[in-house]
C-alpha cells in the first residue's frame, strides 16, 4: 500500500504543522548510569555487564554523579529550571533486550523542566520551547538473524547484546514546536543540529547520530490553518541524521495531508523511518493512555542536588549559541549571507576546528560549503559524517598556501582523502598531483604553445600582454592542471617582451 502524498505547496495552503521533538543524548562517562560496568562504545557482546545492569534479583542499583551532572549542565544550557528533589521511576514494559522488564527512567519529576533554545532558520530565529530533560539508562540490543529486512518479521533467531544496557541517556523533549510553517522541516533539522553542537561544547557527549549516541524522535500533526488547535500525531523513531529529520518532517506533512484531505483520520502511532526510500511505514499503534505503571523507584534514593552545586555548574557552561554565533561571524568577517549559509550547512563546528588548525575563514569556507558541501548532498550523509576531518581541510589549504597545489588539484586530494588513500601530502606523492613549477618543464611547454598559436604570440608582442591568458590556457592543458600558472605567465612575458 502506498501513501497518498499532497504537494508540499499545497499542504501549506490548507493545514499548520505541529512539530515535536525527542532527542536522545547518550553521555560519555566512564561507567553506566546504575552501576560500575564500562560504558564505552564496542567490546565483544555480553562482557561489559554485571548483576546490576542484567537485572539479576537482589542487585542494586547505585546513581552515576557525573551523569547527575552532566544533566544537570545539559539543562542549564537549555534553560532549564532544575529540580530541588526528584526520583526515579521506574517505566515497566517487557522487552528482551530490557532485562529487568522495566527502565529506570524518571517520570513526573524530571531532573531539569521549563527551558528553551533559539535555533536559527534562514536568518529567522524561532524559540523551541523544551518541556523536560530527564535521565534514564539505555536498552541492550536485539539482533534478528536470517529476514531481509533486519527486523524480528522473518529472522530465523535473535541475538542480544547487554553491553548497552544501563548506559547513561538524557532524553530531551520539546513542547509542540507551532507557527514555523513551511519552515517546519527545516526548523526540526536546525533544531537537532544546534542542539548537537551545544552537547558537543559540553563535552557530555560524542553526539554521533551516525553511531547511535544522538537519537531524534519525530513528532508531527497537522491542525486545519487557522484553527489553532493541535491535530492528532505520529512519532517517527529514531531518524538518524539531520537531513533525515528534514526528509522525515516533510514525508510526514505530505503524508498526514493525503489522508485528511479524503476525509480520513490520523492514526496515533510510532512509524519507522526508511533512510533508502524516504518514506516512513507504520510501527506500533500508541495512545496517550498507553500504561507504563509507572512507579517511584524503590531502590534508590532522591536526587537532591544542591543550589551550590548547580551554581557551581552553571559557571561551567559554555558560551551561549546565539552569542557565540555573532562572535564567530565577527571573527571570520562573513556576511550575514555567508554565516545564514554557513549555519543551515551545519558545518559551524568544523569550520571553527578548520580555522584552528590554521586555516583563513574564507578558505575554511569554502572548502565546506562548496566542495564537501556538495559531496555530503551527492553521498546522502550529512557533512559531519562526511569522512573528511577539519585538520585535513587546513593541511590540504597549507598545500594550496605553500604553492603545492592549486584548488582543481585539490580537489583531486578530497578525491583521496574520501576514498582513505592516506594524509593529504601522502596522496600528492602517490597520485602526483604537485604544481610543477621547474623552469626545464615549464619552459618547453611555453616554447610549444608560442610555436602552436603563432597570432596570440604576436599580439603579446605588439603590447597586449592581456592575450597571455589564452596561451596560459594552452600550456595549463599540456601539463593537466598541475603548472604554476604564475610562473608560466612570468616565462611566456620573458620570452615575447
Ligand atoms: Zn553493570
């Protein structure tokens, strides 16, 4: 069955969008959230667990402090109220990789509430409101072996990890996200991407959404224009990549769009998001009244962070986004033009790094926005999981600095580095890409261009040095882009003036 989409125009025309989003922050501390278990990424399955975290009767559960405080420092950064006493709770389901049958989360008493953060849209800046930031551990995880599509339909059996379970998450959820319009799926993915870059400034987190460490829930529903009201939501799991977020918002408008406009009703349900089509297909159906029998968690105590202590850490914070973002374009000297692209690339991080590993603004960005820019669009990947890191950007501009490459070269270089050939100088030796700029080669290239186009030769000696251009052409051909043209024209004027 396939969905009827309405024009992304047209679904404007009749409808408001409604965004919310639930983003998962997985911290990186040295243990997990309950226990003394390594929580680092990796290792053979099922060897970083203990009766704790595998849930064995009688194990207990003793709070990770520097995930208090990492929450704590996530929720001052958003704005948050941070709460006198709150508890545990814990959330009872049944899953196989949840091995105690339910998740310690926190429900009515979240650690940190009442916050927001301004994200910036085509030079627009609209307030996300943040509901709550609460702690709770992360699941283990399941395997299905044998089906096509890496789900349980059709696997002949599954495996499952507990390495993962009990590392510490910070779920982060926004109130209904109003009023952004067709800049909703833009907004969302703004959104997840500055809220990437606050918790990589924390350093609470490696914020990878590629591996799993930054996980977005899509919330979307469409009300009638006008009416003000909220309309019924789907939730979208675990989209992970900010241009998916875009794709997913915008999937889910059209989608909602195809069935009110015949008169049907939204079905309140999670859906799974499909990288390679671009579609979402339904999961599991969700109501609002779906019964956790929640309930306080008996076998740890409040969490009662002192307001010492959460003064101590609002001074750990770093420089809010909105003013570091007017700072950095003071800095680099863009347009307001060039920083709204800059920040809707979101390579804002990777230019600063680019610059601190010594290369100019303008050159950082020019490099990512025109070139990794596009190879980012062209491979689907978003231009932080491009491959390419800001250290190599800065060596490759060093190249072009020193005289050893020009900018077609190297591109021949990003060619290189993306197909893992080595360093930047590695894969100028191995696929001799240096401008060549010996005299004894450049010289005999010149001599057979003067000899070839005889008329340009003439001009230039009659004083219209401009014709030197065409023959600095000639010679750029005969040597594949690798001559140095300042110095060719330099021979070509010694030997006709
Ligand atoms: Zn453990």
């Amino acid at each position: 069955m396939t969905d009827t989409l309405v024009a992304f125009d047209d679904v404007l025309a009749s409808y408001d969008p409604a965004l919310g989003l639930e983003v998962h922050v997985e911290l990186n501390t040295n243990t997990k959230m309950f226990c003394g278990c390594p929580a680092v990424f990796g290792g053979e399955p099922n060897t970083q667990v203990c009766p704790t975290c595998l849930g064995l009767p009688g194990a207990m559960p003793v709070v990770n402090a520097k995930a208090i405080e990492s929450a704590i420092r996530i929720g001052l950064a958003l704005n948050c109220e941070i709460a006198e006493w709150c508890r545990f709770a814990r959330k009872n389901y049944f899953y196989p990789d949840m091995p105690k049958n339910f998740q310690t989360s926190q429900y009515d008493e979240p650690i940190a509430f009442d916050g927001w953060m301004d994200v910036e849209v085509d030079g627009e800046t609209f307030r996300v409101e943040i509901e709550r930031a609460h702690m709770e551990e992360d699941t283990g995880k399941s395997l299905h072996v044998g089906g096509s599509t890496g789900r349980i339909h059709g696997a002949d059996h599954s495996l499952v990890d507990y390495n993962r379970a009990g590392i510490p998450l910070i779920e982060i959820v926004t109130k209904p996200i109003q009023g952004a319009g067709e800049k909703a799926p833009a907004v969302a993915r703004a959104y997840v991407s500055q809220l990437r870059d606050l918790i990589v400034a924390l350093g609470v987190s490696e914020a990878r959404m590629d591996q799993g460490n930054l996980r977005a829930d899509v919330n979307l529903s469409l009300a009638p224009k006008g009416s003000g009201v909220l309309g019924t939501r789907t939730e979208t799991k675990n989209v992970n990549s900010f241009r998916s977020v875009e794709r997913a918002v915008r999937y889910e408008m059209q989608r909602h769009a195809g069935i009110l406009d015949e008169g049907g009703s939204i079905l309140q349900e999670t859906r799974h998001w499909h990288e390679d089509t671009g579609i979402t297909t339904s999961g599991r159906e969700k109501s609002d009244a779906e019964d956790y029998r929640y309930f306080p968690e008996p076998d740890l105590v409040p969490v009662a962070p002192s307001r010492e202590w959460v003064e101590q850490l609002r001074g750990t914070l770093p420089e809010n986004p909105t003013q570091k973002r007017a700072r950095l374009q003071a800095d680099w000297g863009y347009t307001d033009l060039e920083m709204r692209d800059v920040i809707a690339s979101g390579s804002i991080g990777l230019i600063e790094e680019t610059v601190a590993a010594g290369a100019t603004p303008q050159a950082a960005r020019k490099w990512w926005l025109s070139e990794l820019g596009r190879r980012a669009n062209d491979a689907g990947v978003d231009i932080t999981d491009l491959g390419v890191t800001p250290a190599q950007v800065a060596a490759v501009q060093a190249l072009v600095d020193g005289g050893t490459l020009n900018d077609k070269l190297a591109r021949q270089v990003f060619d290189g580095l993306l197909a893992g050939e080595g360093t930047p100088e590695e894969i100028v030796a191995a696929r001799g890409l240096a401008i060549v700029s010996d005299d004894g080669a450049l010289s005999a290239a010149v001599d057979n261009a003067i000899a070839a186009n005889p008329d340009v030769a003439d001009k230039i000696r009659d004083g219209k040095v401009a014709a030197a251009g065409a023959l600095i052409g000639e010679v750029m051909k005969e040597m594949r882009g690798q001559a140095d043209a300042g110095r060719v024209r330099e021979l070509i004027l010694e030997k006709l003036t």
